[in-house]
C-alpha cells in the first residue's frame, strides 16, 4: 500500500470494533432503503438509496448520523434476530 | 449467541457481495441496458431488428397527424409499454418494491412520457421553446407542487434507475474510440472544475463556521455528482444526518436553476452542441438535471439559427464530461475525505474503518455498462463501411436503441419534477446557501472558460 494512505491509517484514532459488531448489526442503525429515503427529503428527486454509490450506509438513530455500516461505537447494541430474516432491519 | 454473531456478520458480506448485483439499481440498469443491446445484435445478426418495439414518434405538424400516427402505431406503443413494464417491474421487485404498486404508476409515467415524447415532435416545439425535457420537468414541478402526486404513483418514479439504464443504452451509440480520444480532457476539464469548486465550497464553509463534516458533504456534492455525491461522502465521513438532508436539498435547488438556466444561457451565445454539453457536463450537479438540459439543447441543433452541431454531441460530451470525468471519481474522493476525518478532524465517539475497497464499493457500476455498451457495439460495427453503416446499422440497430434511451430520459426528466417537492426539504439555512452557491458561482464561470476559450476546438470538433 502506498505509504500516504498507510500512514493515516495507521493513525486512525481507535480501531473499529470487532468485524461482528459493527454498525451494519446494531440495532440502532437502520439501512432499509425506503426508511432512508424517508428520512432525507429529497433523495428520490436527484439521488438514490439504491445506488452503487449508498454502498451500506444507513442512518444512526443513536448518534442521528449517516455513516457507514463498517463503523463501530461504545454504544453498539447487536440488533435481536428477525424471524425468516439474516439481515438487521429498521426497529 | 456465537453463532447468531457469526450468521449475521456472513449475512452483511453477502449482502455487500453477490446479492449487489440484484440490490442495487446499477446492476439493474447494466442488466437491462446491455440485455436490450445484446437482443437487438442478435436480431440484427438473424436478419431482424429491434425497431418495431422501438417505436417513437416522428415529426407532424398537425394534431390529426399525430393522431393518425399513433393510432397506425398503437400496437407498438403497447408492446413497448409492455417491455418496459416487465423489465422495470423484475428490477423494482428484486429492489424490494412490490409489483401490484410499481405497474399502475409506471403505466401513469409511461403514458404522461408518451404525450411529452409526441409534443416534442411538433415541428414547432423549438419555436416555442417546448423542448420535451424541459416541459416534462416544469410539468412535473407543477404538478407535484401544487395539487401533488397521488402515493401510489411514487414507486413509478424511480429516477435514478431510468437515468442509469439511458446512459447505458446511450454507450451503445459512443463509439469505444470516441471514449478513448475524448476521454481524457474530459477527465482533465472536469478534474480542475471539481477540485476548484470543492475548494470554494469546503474553505467557504469552514470560513463561515461550519462543521467540517457538513462542509466536505457540501463540497462533494457540488464539486462531484450532486446528491449521489454528498451521500456517498456523508457517509463516508459520518456526517450527520441533518447535514446529509442540507446537501440534498441545496444540490437539488441549484440542480433545477440549472437546468434552465444553462441551456438557456448557452442559447443566447449561441454555443455549438458539443461546447453547450461540455459546459453543462462541467458544471450541472447531477446525471439526470444534465442529462434534461443537455437534450434540450441538443433540440436547439437544426433549429435556432446560429447553433452549430448535432444534437447528439450535446449529449455525447456532457456524457463524458459528467461521467467519465466525475461520476467514476466517487470512490475517491470518499476514501481520501474519509481518511482525512478519521485522522484530522474532531472525534465523534464513531470509529471509522477505512479501505481502499471503499472506492470499489462506491464506484458508480453503470458506467461499467455505459463503456460494455460502447464496446459491443464498436465490435458489432466492425467490418462495416460506411455506406453500409448508414443504411444497415443505423436504422436497424443504432436509432433503435437511441429511441429506447430517449424513452427512458423521457420518464427520468418527469419522474425529477413528480419527485421534487420543495415543501418537503429542510430550512438548509444561510450559511450552508451561501458556501454552496459560491461554487457553484465559481463553477459555472470556470466550467464556462474552460469548455469555450481552453477546449473550445476540442468540443467543437466533437460535434462535428
């Protein structure tokens, strides 16, 4: 890797959380699409929830951010299972 | 529990995967936009073509003609209506919209684009400046901000997936060659505009206080590809969501003054296709507000004394400008900005996993459809003189594939007004306004001089 982008990486302020407790399995985040499309005026008109470039964001409803499913907090809460269902969904 | 823990994390890579290649409208477009493609060869290839689905209305100057026409054509009105219908209706199922919603507003849109498609060949449209981009978006507008658009109409009106379906049919008439030569001052031109207008916009906006999250999110989104850019980058520097929906809705606001704005401006100095598309290419926010106002100036060619050109190359170059030299960037500028807020800008208690994978995951993949387009039909083409392109190519393959692009701008440039409702955006406040507007101040002038002084011969030639 080119040691520009190792250098800040390797700087980052604190590593992410375990692989399996991300933000994409908290039971906070919500990453089903027409929920975000909901909750962002607007998106339908000139933008899409379901675009390449969205890749798994959702929205954080702890933090009231948008960011991505790869992230990670203190305050993660693994998302209870959905019966018939293998991906977390908006509570 | 261990277990549980384990399925859902396989559950999130598969999700991010395979499954995007039936998830995400991208794939959707590219499946779609290269199966009619392929068909159409394979058509043409046994002896065929594709045009009788591909129907469009032709030039009339009389009401009764336009009747007569479509009623000799209905047949094939219907059958289009059909195709698209099943096409679109396997993609919004898989995309989570239930069928039994999506066919009833998609036969509304289908119908309203057919009118507008009709109106634009009145042959005298230009005259009264009813180019059918713009009258499907002031339609749209009105409508859908004054007696309002019915719920169920709303799965119809998919923007993005039309326009993402258009731009691969539409490689379908870019030679690979053209791609190749034209390319790279595309990237180039498009390249200075972006970094510049971030700049104006980031530094603006941190002059004026704002978070540092908020101003990037502002910056991408006009600096890049609009709201698909400010989203991309909003979460990829975790911004808030309230900053996400000011970006939205400023990109969005300017996007529509655009629209009218640029080809009209283009008009009255009466730039040639390929110039006007350069310009617009730079400096429009988004793929579809572009696309609108590059057709409706490629309308002008022909019409308005003074513009030189084919309409094609208005289209043509805002395509490479706005695609190949902004769009495919995406990813980029979302790692390097999720880098720098990672390791310079305040906390925010979110730990940030940032990859060079980030920029696979963001990239736009239709444009992988738009060049696989170019491709075929470069190869399909070879072999062919001149002559023989005009009189076989062209008229079994290459126009019907335009007329389907041109059915799906169609219901792209009305599904932009049915969807922008201005009472629904958030108070964006002053200072947000006044840091984007700055670029996009600076980004008309400069994408002005650089498609009329620097590379006018360039996108001058491009339409010749």
């Amino acid at each position: 890797m080119n040691p520009l982008v190792r250098r800040p990486l390797g700087n980052s302020p604190a590593p992410p959380g375990p692989p399996d407790l991300l933000c994409g399995n908290c039971r906070h985040f919500c990453r089903e699409p027409r929920e975000i499309e909901a909750q962002l005026p607007g998106m339908r008109s000139l933008g899409s929830v379901y675009g390449s470039v969205r890749a798994s964001d959702g929205i954080c409803r702890r933090h009231d951010r948008y960011l991505a499913a790869s992230c990670s907090c203190a305050s993660h809460e693994l998302e209870p299972r959905v019966p018939g269902g293998d991906i977390p969904v908006c509570a | 529990m261990a277990e549980v823990i384990e399925s859902r994390g396989q559950a999130l890579q598969r999700e991010s995967g395979w499954r995007e290649l039936i998830g995400k409208e991208d794939w959707w477009a590219i499946w779609i936009g290269l199966g009619l493609i392929v068909v159409a060869i394979g058509l043409l290839a046994g002896g065929g073509s594709i045009k009788w689905v591909a129907v469009a209305p032709t030039k009339w100057t009389h009401v009764s003609e336009a009747v007569a026409q479509f009623s000799a054509h209905a047949p094939q009105y219907l059958a289009l209506l059909v195709l698209w219908a099943v096409l679109f209706g396997i993609a919004t199922s898989a995309l989570g919209y239930k069928l039994s919603r999506f066919l009833p507003a998609f036969v509304l849109v289908y119908g309203v684009s057919l009118v507008l498609y009709f109106l634009g060949q009145w042959d005298q449209a230009s005259h009264y400046n009813l180019e059918p981009p713009l009258v499907a978006l002031a339609l749209g507008l009105l409508v859908s901000n004054t007696v309002g658009v019915p719920t169920w109409a709303d799965a119809g009106l998919r923007v993005e997936f039309y326009i993402k379906t258009g731009i691969v049919l539409l490689g379908a008439g870019l030679p690979l060659t053209l791609i190749a030569w034209a390319g790279p001052v595309a990237v180039l031109q498009a390249g200075i505009v972006s970094l510049v207008t971030f700049g104006v916009i980031y530094f603006v906006a941190v002059k004026l206080g704002l978070d540092r999250r908020l101003a990037a999110t502002l910056g991408t989104g006009g600096a890049v590809c609009g709201v698909s850019g400010a989203i991309a980058v909003a979460g990829a520097v975790g911004a808030k969501k309230e900053h996400a929906s000011i970006a939205i809705a400023l990109v969005i606001f300017w996007a529509i003054v655009t629209i009218f704005l640029l080809p009209l401006s283009a008009r009255g100095l009466s730039l040639p296709t390929g110039v006007a598309g350069a310009w617009i290419g730079t400096s429009e926010f988004a793929d579809a507000a572009g696309l609108a106002a590059a057709q409706a100036y490629g309308g002008y060619a022909g019409h308005v004394p003074g513009i030189t050109g084919t309409p094609e190359a208005a289209v043509n170059a805002f395509t490479l400008m706005k695609v190949i030299g902004r769009d495919v960037w995406i990813g980029v500028w979302a790692f390097v900005l999720a880098i720098i807020a990672t390791t310079r800008w305040e906390r925010t208690g979110i730990q940030s996993k940032v990859s060079p994978v980030e920029i696979w995951r963001r990239f736009p993949k239709f444009v992988i459809g738009f060049l696989i387009a170019s491709a075929i039909v470069t190869i399909a083409s070879r072999g062919y003189n001149y002559a023989d392109y005009k009189k076989v190519l062209q008229p079994a393959l290459v126009a019907p594939l335009q007329a389907l692009r041109t059915w799906a701008f169609t219901f792209t440039f009305l599904s932009i007004g049915l969807t922008t409702r201005f009472r629904e955006f958030v108070t964006v406040g002053a200072k947000p306004f006044y840091a984007f507007t700055a670029g996009v101040v600076v980004n008309i002038i400069l994408g002005y001089i650089l498609s009329t002084q620097v590379f006018v011969d360039f996108w001058t030639r491009l339409g010749q």
